[in-house]
C-alpha cells in the first residue's frame, strides 16, 4: 500500500508540469532595405503552463530569400529589436549602432506573452550596413521607416503537451 500512497502525488505532478505551446505567425509584403519589393514573416511560440507562468519569444523577422533573421526580445522598455554594431546603422549615417541600441519595436504589446492573433504593429528605425564584396549573404530586413508596419498574426499551431514540445520554425517558401 505505500508505493500507492506516493504514486498519487508523482501522477499529478506529472499532470500538472503540462502546457499548451502556441505558434503564431504573421506575414506581409513590402519593401526591403534595398529597395526591393517582398515578403516578411514573423513568428514566435508561447508556452502557457497549467502551473506556472507563460514563456514567449523572441520574435524572429526573417525576410524572403534572406538568411537574415532578427530578433525581437522582451525587455523592460517593450519588446525591442536590438542592433548589432558593425552590421546595423541609422538611416543617413556611415557609422554603426552602438551596443544595446534599439532599432526596432513592437508596439502594441509590452510582453510577447500578452500578444495574441491580431494586428502587431512594427517600427523599424535602422538599416543594415552597406555590404562588401566579401558578404556572401547580406543583411537584410524591412526598410526603416516612422509608421509602422502592421502584421496581421494567426495562431498557426496550438498543441497541448505533458512533456513539454519545442514547435518548429515554420517555412518560409523562396519565390525566386
């Protein structure tokens, strides 16, 4: 009788360490910070624990036919995308972001864990460094400019686990 009288609490531990993973997903066209007209996606997942609090992030922004992603994190002033020196700029300037320096903001949430399906509204307020010729994939993202973008997100895959489950990226298709 005592190996019952602790299988009871392992069992609802066990039931209780559960948690629904979210993924949601926006797109949208526009232009990039060449000039160059295409299609943006950003996603990210959310974990809601049946104990416990709920985990999200970061946004990632990948561009089409890019291998440029960026990250949009939780910080205490919003969600922020940071700048990397040597590789972001203010539009107009030859140098470099400093360290830390935001140049991207989601603004209509202060947490990814308070986002849902919806219109995210997006600044961005850098551009990437002019590439040279020994880039062989540039970076590359939406064009900087004052209003912002509007995605329009969907809840793409909502799935409850009792182990706990990473989603996958989703794909993101390359026109050309």
């Amino acid at each position: 009788m005592k190996p019952m009288r602790y299988l009871l609490p392992v069992l609802l531990t066990w039931a209780l360490s559960g948690c629904t993973n979210y993924l949601y997903q926006g797109q949208l066209s526009g232009v990039d910070a060449y000039g160059n007209n295409g299609r943006f996606q950003l996603y990210w997942t959310k974990t809601e624990k049946l104990i416990g609090s709920t985990k999200a992030g970061p946004a990632i922004l990948r561009t089409e036919c890019s291998f440029t992603a960026i990250a949009f994190e939780d910080q205490p002033d919003g969600i922020i995308f940071r700048g990397e020196p040597g590789k972001d700029r203010i539009p107009g300037k030859a140098s470099t972001v400093e360290i830390g320096q935001p140049c991207g903001r989601i603004l209509n949430h202060a947490k990814l864990a308070e986002a849902r399906e919806g219109e995210l509204l997006i600044t961005i307020g850098c551009e990437p460094m002019p590439p040279d010729e020994f880039d062989v994939r540039p970076r590359n993202y939406l064009k900087a400019r004052a209003d912002p973008y509007i995605f329009p997100v969907f809840e793409k895959i909502k799935r409850w686990s009792l182990f706990g489950e990473t989603l996958e990226a989703p794909i993101m298709n390359c026109a050309h």
